[in-house]
C-alpha cells in the first residue's frame, strides 16, 4: 500500500468513527456526562468488588464465582485506567483524578502505578509496533518463543526478570529498578503474597509442618486476598496479556494502519471476557485515542466492517509465528 493510500485510508477510519460518535452524542444527550459517568462506573465497580469479597467472606458465594466476578469487574477498572491515561476525565481537576487513578490502581494492583503508565502508554502510541515500545514488550508481544512469551503473559515480574538484559540493549532510557519501582508498594506486596501462598504449600507438598497461630491467621489473610484480588488479576493480567500481545504487530510498521490487527475469533471469546472486549475495539482507539472506552464498545459493531474495508487486518493471528511482525501482502 502506498504512503497516499495509506493516509487516505487512515482519514476515512477516523471520519467513520468520529462521525459515529457525533451520531451517538446526538441521540443520547447522557453522553456529554462524561466525568459523571466515569465516575459511576468506578464507584459501582468498587462497591461491586467489595461486595464480591463480601460475599465470599460470608460464605455466600463460592471461591471459583469470587475469581470470575472480580475478574469482569477489574477488567472494567482497567479500561478507566487507560482512558484516565489519556486524561479523559476531571483533567481540570486533579484531585479527582488522581484520587481515581488510585482507585483503579489499587483493584489492579499486579500493575505499575498509573501515573508511571501513562508516560510509557503516550510512548506507546508514538512507536507502536517497533522496539522501542515498552508497554507491549513488557506483556509478550515481539517474543518468538511460544514457551517465553506463555511465562511473559502469565507473569509480569517474571517476564521483567527475564528479559531486563534484552530491553537494556534494545530500548533507549530502560532501567530496570524505574520499572519496578514503579510496581511499589501494591504491586511488590501482591507478588510478595502471591510467591509466600506458593512457596508454603510447595514445601507443605514436600515436608508438611504445623504453623504457629499467629502464621496460621497470617496464611488465612493471605488465602482470602489471594481469592478476592490475586486470582482474579492473573485471569484479568492473562488474558489482557494475551490478547494485546497478539493484536499489536511488532516491526514492518510504518503507519497506524499496520501497528494492530482486530480480533474476532470465536475462540478468544473467554479471554475478550475479562479483558473487557479489548481485541475487538482497541484498533479504534489508535485512530481515535481520546475517546472513552464505552463509546469504543458502542460504535464498535458499525466501525469494523469499515476498518475492513480501508486495509486493517482481522485475525492474522499467522503473524504469532514471526513474533508478530507485519507483512506486507503481494500485490
């Protein structure tokens, strides 16, 4: 596809979606709430967690529908996340905003902090699709190892681990401690729990021993968090590791058109569940980013057939087996 193709292409996409919403705004007048409706969706996902916990806590649900509802319900608090990362709501007054990036921080606390984020999501946007890109190397993508990116996707910490040295060499200005420094204290007390819960019943497994009471209360804390917040985030991490690993392509790109391909097979369905849908409507948000997520998932139906039609790619999930580099089709 030639330059001027291209951005005919790309300017068509972005009138489609921008003319959609247009449409969406006009028809429910609710839309221009947007602080207001931000700020319900974290309010009800918060109590929705804490209600979930509660539940559980009382024995009123089981352990495994904890995990899957607090899996759907942090999958949400991720998407504000990263609409708060484009300052989509209360920029003009920080407090606010800054109070729900904590929020959303703290019912995803296997990540780095938001505000860390968001200096490596702009970044993001600017190099999508080559090596400098952090974000997406930190989750899988580029990786052509099946077995290495599996250990990536499942464990952020691990992944970080094992891939310092690469990223020191490839990526200008990385440092490993800023990194992970920038998972403290939530992100270093949740693997710090999550390796304690694992290390004690591996060695349990090889030479079982009785804990004193006060370690006996300790492990019982440990086990209701691992339940109500650890599980559910290594379901939500996994399957939005996966799904955006696989979707963002990694060298040969030279526009927006070729940084991501949309994903709509059948058989990712469980893993759109608890990423909230991101293969199938992040592609919107590198024409458009300043646009909330909800609006994407609206307009989402109507904007892909168009997507199709000027050049995006749907379901190349063939370019896995060349650590996701985009391939120019022959003419």
């Amino acid at each position: 596809m030639s330059k001027s193709t291209a951005k005919q292409n790309i300017k068509a996409i972005v009138a489609a979606i921008n003319a959609e919403e247009k449409s969406l705004r006009a028809r429910y007048s609710i839309l221009e709430q947007q602080n207001s409706i931000a700020m319900v969706i974290m309010l009800l996902s918060l109590c929705s967690l804490i209600g979930v916990a509660t539940f559980y806590y009382f024995a009123v649900i089981p352990a495994w529908l904890c995990i899957i509802l607090a899996a759907f319900i942090t999958s949400i608090a991720h998407e504000l996340e990263h609409d708060l990362l484009h300052k989509q709501y209360f920029s003009k007054r920080p407090f606010i905003h800054n109070c729900m990036m904590l929020a959303v921080w703290l019912m995803r606390p296997n990540t780095v902090n938001p505000w860390y984020r968001r200096k490596i999501h702009l970044h993001h946007h600017k190099v999508s699709g080559t090596s400098q890109d952090i974000e997406e190397r930190l989750v899988g993508n580029g990786i052509q190892s099946p077995f290495l990116r599996a250990v990536v996707i499942a464990d952020g910490l691990l992944g970080l681990l094992i891939n310092s040295k690469r990223f020191s060499k490839e990526i200008r200005g990385f440092k490993f401690s800023q990194v992970f420094n920038a998972g403290v204290p939530l992100a270093t007390a949740y693997f710090g729990i999550l390796y304690g819960v694992i290390a004690y019943y591996a060695l349990q497994f090889v030479q079982p021993f009785a804990l004193p009471q006060w370690g006996t209360e300790l492990l019982a804390v440990a086990e209701f968090v691992m339940v109500v917040l650890i599980v559910p985030n290594i379901i939500r991490s996994m399957s939005l590791n996966l799904i955006t690993s696989s979707m963002h392509y990694y060298g040969g790109v030279s526009n927006v058109l070729e940084q991501t391909h949309v994903l709509t097979s059948r058989w990712l369905l469980p893993f759109q569940l608890f990423c909230f849908d991101f293969g199938r409507t992040h592609t919107i948000h590198h024409f458009v980013p300043n646009q909330p997520f909800y609006i994407r998932q609206l307009i989402s139906k109507k904007i892909r057939p168009i997507m199709a039609q000027h050049g995006v790619r749907f379901d190349d999930l063939h370019s896995l087996k060349h650590a996701n580099q985009y391939i120019a089709k022959k003419e």
